[in-house]
C-alpha cells in the first residue's frame, strides 16, 4: 500500500468525521489511507461518514481507544495518528465526570504509549484539543505558552491529555503537536451544542435557551477551517509545538442567538434565559498569530454565509437530527409551553 497511512481517532464525530470527509473527498491530498477508530458512543454517527463509506481509501473498526491490545495493533498498521476521539460535553462532565476522564486521559494515554512502542519518535501524533483549556479571561487572547487553568471537568481532563502527549515529546522524544481550537461550528454538529440545538430548537417551533445573562463571549470558528488548519499542523507543524486555531469572530451568546434568529426568520421573543451552567467561563479568546505566522492559516468562512448555510443543512436534513435529540435539562428548559 503506497501512501501515508492514517489513524482518525473519533473519525465519526462532528469534525472527525469532516476531516475524514476532507481527506478523501475531491480536494483532498490524494496521498492518504485513513483508518477511522470510533467507539459510535451517542455522540458518533456512522451516517456522518456515508459520503465516503465506498472510497478505496477508507477502513472503519468500532472500537474504544481504552482498548489497548486494539490500539496497539492498529497503531502498528499506521504512520500517523490524528486524534479526535474525547467526550466533550461540558454538561455532561458537570453531571458525571467519570467517562470523561478514562476516555480523554487514559484514552490518550494508550495511544501515546501505543505509538511509543511501536514506532518511537518515527510516528506523528495530532491531538486535537480546545480553548477550554486555557480557562476564562477578561480581556485580551490566549497565546500557547499560556499555562493551562481549566474550570470544568471536561477542560480538565483535556488539559491533561495535552500535558501526557507534551510530556511524550519531552520524555521519549515523539513527534506530538497539539492544536486548541475555537468553537465549532457547521454541518453534522450534534444538537446538544448551542448553535445546532438553537437552529433544530427553532426549526422545530421552540425557543433557544441561553445560559445566565447570555452575555459569555466565544470565538466562532467553521468547522470547514479547522479541518484546513488541522492538515497545515499535520503536514508542515512542528514536534512539540501547539498551536491555537480561532476564526476570528468573537460574540456574546446572545448575540450568536440573535443571528441565529434572524437566519431561521424567527422571532425575538423565541431567547428564554435559564440558571447559568455552574463554574462557566465568562470569555474565551485565543491568539491564533502563530498558526498564521508559521504555517499561513487564516479563516475562510465568514460567519455572516456560514451561519445560513449552516441552517440550511440542517433545515434539509432533519431525518439526520431528529433521532439525536435528546432531553437534556438545557434543552428542556428552552422548550416551549406549547403542546
């Protein structure tokens, strides 16, 4: 088999699946076999990954990256690993935490040890982590050498898997780089996030809940161009290094949900406001001058199209969505009163 051959950890999740979706799509590099590692807990939809289910290029194994004896023998198979996999809710780690911290530190940790031992520093390992990390802040953006300081489960048990997969390059000398990206936003989003839980909430006749004063501030990034940016860390990146990855617009959630409104033809009075989320990070906001600096990134996807295009897809694809929802204590608080 000619080519580079690539492991995709939670490769059926939202942008797991569109890097997948990417690589093997017409722009692709075209050099690639891509191996898709998924659990397909709820948040993995195999029907994310149906527009390349038939390519010559594609493989799927169902499977847990807890799972070490799996792991190490698709790590053997592979020259590459990007790493998505990771519970990711923030709600659901307030809840129960436990999940969160097998799968996002002892998860990563078996693929690290993984490729340890199979391939020693020959291998290259992307983890693909967040801004959560980094905690809250007042004013100004996050550059990399910002320490870590997270403030729910989730952040956490994140930061610890950047810290395992920094402490892997220090330690054995792998060549690990590390991306924290902004919030997501696109097609094949679960609709327990805002912006997918706002457009099927509204689509479906209620209203959008909004945490607190709806007055969070978050940088809004295309799921589009974090798969572009993703593929300049993989392919021209550096061993050790992180890098943020922000798109460029920064918004209250109130004002997100505003936009979404107008996108959707809704109405004002559709925002109910609900009690805030405990320990919630009142800004997020990254410097993202590295990633433009040292390998050309800039986004692609104004938010102004990106937004309706976002709410077309998923206006024409309900039968993908309708079946994910579920009664999260958010979502319920932002239903309607009506029958």
């Amino acid at each position: 088999m000619s080519g580079i051959r690539l492991l995709v950890t939670g490769g059926a999740g939202f942008i797991g699946s569109h890097y997948v979706r990417t690589l093997l799509g017409p722009d692709g590099p075209g050099d690639v076999h891509v191996t898709v590692l998924d659990k397909v807990t709820y948040a993995g939809n195999l029907a994310n990954l149906r527009p390349v289910a038939g390519h010559p290029a594609y493989h799927f194994v169902r499977g847990d990256i807890c799972d070490g004896p799996l792991v190490d023998r698709l790590v053997a198979e592979h020259d590459q690993v990007v790493h998505f996999a990771a519970e990711s809710h923030v709600d659901r780690s307030i809840a129960d935490g436990g999940d969160f911290v097998r799968t996002n530190a002892l998860g990563t940790w078996t693929l690290l040890e993984a490729v340890r031992r199979r391939h020693g520093d020959r291998a290259l390992f992307v983890h693909v982590s967040t801004d959560e990390v980094y905690g809250s802040i007042d004013e100004g953006s996050w550059p990399e050498t910002d320490p870590v300081l997270p403030s729910s489960p989730y952040a956490a048990t994140k930061a610890a898997s950047d810290l395992l997969a920094l402490a892997f390059v220090r330690t054995h000398g792998l060549d690990v780089r590390v991306t924290r990206c902004a919030n997501n936003y696109g097609p094949y989003q679960h609709p327990e996030k805002l912006v997918p839980l706002a457009i099927t909430n509204l689509l479906d006749g209620d209203r959008v809940p909004l945490y607190g004063d709806g007055r969070h501030v978050r940088d809004w990034l295309h799921v589009d161009d974090h798969v572009r940016a993703l593929e300049l860390v993989r392919t021209r990146g550096r061993r050790g290094e992180v890098y943020n990855i922000g798109g460029g617009t920064q918004l209250t959630n109130r004002e997100m949900a505003d936009r979404l409104l107008d996108a959707c033809g809704a109405a004002p009075d559709r925002i109910r406001y609900v009690a805030d989320r405990k320990g919630h990070d009142r800004r997020y906001a990254v410097d993202w001058s590295k990633i433009r600096r040292e390998l050309g990134y800039a986004p692609r996807h104004d938010l102004d199209a990106g937004l309706p295009e976002t709410v077309a897809w998923y206006r024409a694809n309900r039968s993908w969505w309708e079946s994910l929802k579920q009664p999260s204590p958010v979502a319920q608080a932002g239903r309607s009163d009506r029958p």
